[in-house]
C-alpha cells in the first residue's frame, strides 16, 4: 500500500487543511500585549488593579505606572480592547506624556537603575522590600533643631557608661520600648523623646509614632514597629540599661534624690537547733521604706522573723528605686540558697518563714554591688561554691 501524505488523509475526509495564520502585530504591539497580561494577572491573583504607593511592592508599583502608560494612549486602548476583559482601560487617560515608556524607563521613574539586559522577573538589582524598607526606617531622618536640649543627655549617657553605671544589652531580650529609654541603632545612640497616641495598623495591631532623637544630631518620627524591628535586624542594635537616676547607696544623696527606704540583713537570736547551728551565715534580706527598728520592733512575736529577736548587721540606704522591684530581684538572686525550715507559730501552727538565706555577710555585700552598676540581672547565687554566678 502506497504511503498517503497527511493533506491526502484530509482531502479523503473532506477537510481542507488551513494555512497556518502568520502574526502581523508588531514586535511592539506583542509587547504591550504582554505587559497588559502582566496587569491582567495581578488583577486575577489580587482582585485589584496595580497601585501606586511606596509602601507597595516594586511589581505592583511598576504595573500601576504601566497601566497609567496604556490608559494614555489611544493606540495601545485599541490594540488592547479584545483582551481587555476585567475593563481595566476605560478610565480617562492620565494627564501626563503619552510617549511610550520601556521598562527600563519605568524602573527609573521608580527610581531603581537597572543593570544590563535583566529579567524584570529577576531581583538581581533590586533590593527585597523589606531590606529597603528597614534601610528607609534608618535613613529617613531630618536636623534635630532643639538638640541642644538633649546633648546633656547623651553625654550623661556616655559618661554612665564609661563608669559602668549603665550598660548595653542586645535588643529582644525586652522589646518593650518606653519614653525616654536609650538605644544604639546603626551605630548611633537614639533617645526615644516621646511617644504618640496609639492607633490601629490595617491589621488590627497597635502602633503609635515616636520621636526619636539621635546623637548626631538628627531625628526620625519612626513607627514603634518600625523602630523595634530595626533594632532587632541591628547585629549592634542595643538597649542602653537605665541605672535608676541616681545613687542607689550611700550614706549621703543629692539635693535632687528621692530617698526610697533601705535594704536590711538580720541574723536571729532563735535558739532553734538548725539555727544555732549556722547562725552567722544564715541571714533575712529584705526592704523596707520606713525605719528598720520599727520593722523589727514586734520580732519575737513574729514567724516572719522566726518568733525571736534579731540584730541588724547591715543595712544600705536607697534613692530613686522602686522597692517592691529590688526586693524581688534580691530573692530570685539568692533563692537557691533559701531556708528551708518549719516552725511553730504562737498557735502551734507549722510555717515555713520566707527572705531567710544561708548565704555569707560578704555575698550579700557583693549583691548590693551588682545592684548598684546595674548587673544584677546577669547573676544568680551558687550554693555549692558560696558565690555569685554570671549566667552562661
């Protein structure tokens, strides 16, 4: 049997085969074809058209401008009508040239210089949003024109520092940000002078604007989102600790020190078995705002202080501190080292007295000096070598 071409297979079957349709768009024409799809697929994934805003994604940005270049000449409406199915180019052209713009063109009026013949699609010279939104975060400053009124402060903050009455911490261990706290931020210590009203973000969170002043003599009116996660991208972003403004001990304050009561260590007089037997090393530590002989007045009569008399055997005046706070971190230092011990009160009821340590006079000395540069929070007590331990 003879072999049969295709067309004769069809002229047996009566169907004429078509001539293959040649494409007479041009190549520009096949371009802005192709560019619309790219709108026309944004519009299907997003349910919206492209817009403008710096807040927007480069793409989005770039399709905005491309569609504001189409709707503006009459030419491109008319190549485009038949695909134009969500009704994208009715709009009133645009006021502005109706030269065509490549995309070369558009990327610089978004102000990105493209490199070589790129892929649009490829983000080799353009930087993820969020690094350039972090950057913006950062740059976006403008002259500090009352600066005068914080140079004071920072160089205070400097000495602080230098002394080691403050020290720095690296930001996320808190990320709480309050008025007047300082941070170091792109190499530069930022003071946060004030805050604003709290508002709601498009999401549902809350946000508010702050000023932040920094020491080279600028500020920023940076979001607090804003600001804490740049200082949380910051390889050398750090909180700069707040030593409680002014001298936590002493015998003698300042005119302006508040004073806020004083830390006591009690040793007992108890004649109970466990405590007679290690009377000078077990010792109560505790804060009070009044005096301490009239804390200890009624202290035979008390299973706080073990139902017997006691002798003071130091005490450490306090200014400008919050006494419920210090007396917290006292006990978390030295928990480890707690009292365990059962007596009978006045009723014959069991209690387990509580602020009773068996730790040495002289690791309570160095407490209250950890506690006065502002290091407190790094150590924990150790039993089993009789000192203070720096958390690994």
């Amino acid at each position: 049997m003879a072999d049969i071409s295709d067309d004769d297979l069809l002229a047996e079957l009566g169907a004429a085969p078509e001539a293959k349709k040649q494409s007479t768009r041009t190549p520009r024409e096949e371009r802005i074809i192709a560019g619309f799809e790219d709108i026309l697929r944004f519009r299907e994934e997003h349910g919206r058209v492209p817009q403008h805003g710096e807040e927007r994604d480069i793409f989005e940005r770039l399709y905005a401008m491309r569609l504001d270049r189409l709707r503006a000449q009459e030419d491109c409406r008319t190549l485009l009508r038949e695909f134009d199915r969500y009704g994208l180019l009715p709009t009133p052209p645009a006021a502005g040239n109706d030269e065509e713009m490549d995309d070369d063109a558009l990327l610089a009026e978004l102000g990105v210089e493209p490199i070589g013949d790129v892929d649009l699609t490829e983000l080799t010279h353009v930087k993820p949003r969020t690094e350039v939104r972090a950057a913006e975060e950062v740059a976006d400053r403008t002259p500090c024109v009352d600066f005068e009124t914080f140079k004071p402060l920072f160089a205070r903050v400097r000495d602080d520092l230098d002394k080691a009455t403050r020290e720095t911490r690296r930001f996320g261990e808190d990320a709480d940000v309050k008025q007047g706290e300082f941070f170091i931020l792109g190499g530069q210590m930022a003071l946060v002078a004030a805050l604003g009203d709290e508002f709601k973000t498009d999401y549902g969170r809350p946000d508010r604007r702050l000023r932040v002043v920094f020491d080279n003599g600028t500020e920023s009116d940076l979001l607090l989102r804003s600001f804490q996660r740049a200082l949380y991208k910051d390889d050398a972003g750090r909180r700069i600790t707040d030593p409680n403004a002014g001298p936590l001990f002493g015998g003698a304050a300042d005119d302006e020190d508040l004073a806020s009561g004083t830390i006591y260590v009690l040793r007992s007089k108890s004649d109970h078995p466990d405590v007679a037997a290690h009377r000078d090393l077990i010792h109560k530590v505790g804060v009070t705002g009044g005096t301490v002989e009239a804390r200890i007045a009624q202290a035979a009569l008390d299973s706080t202080y073990l139902l017997a008399d006691v002798e003071v055997v130091a005490t450490y005046k306090l200014f400008n501190i919050n006494r419920t706070r210090l007396e917290n971190v006292l006990h978390r230092v030295l928990s480890p080292a707690r009292l365990d011990l059962t007596i009978q009160d006045r009723f014959g009821n069991p209690v387990k007295p509580k602020e009773w340590y068996l730790v040495p006079l002289h690791v309570i000395d160095e407490v209250v000096a950890k506690v006065k540069d502002g290091t407190i929070r790094s150590y924990e007590y150790d039993p089993s070598a009789a000192m203070l331990r720096r958390f690994s």
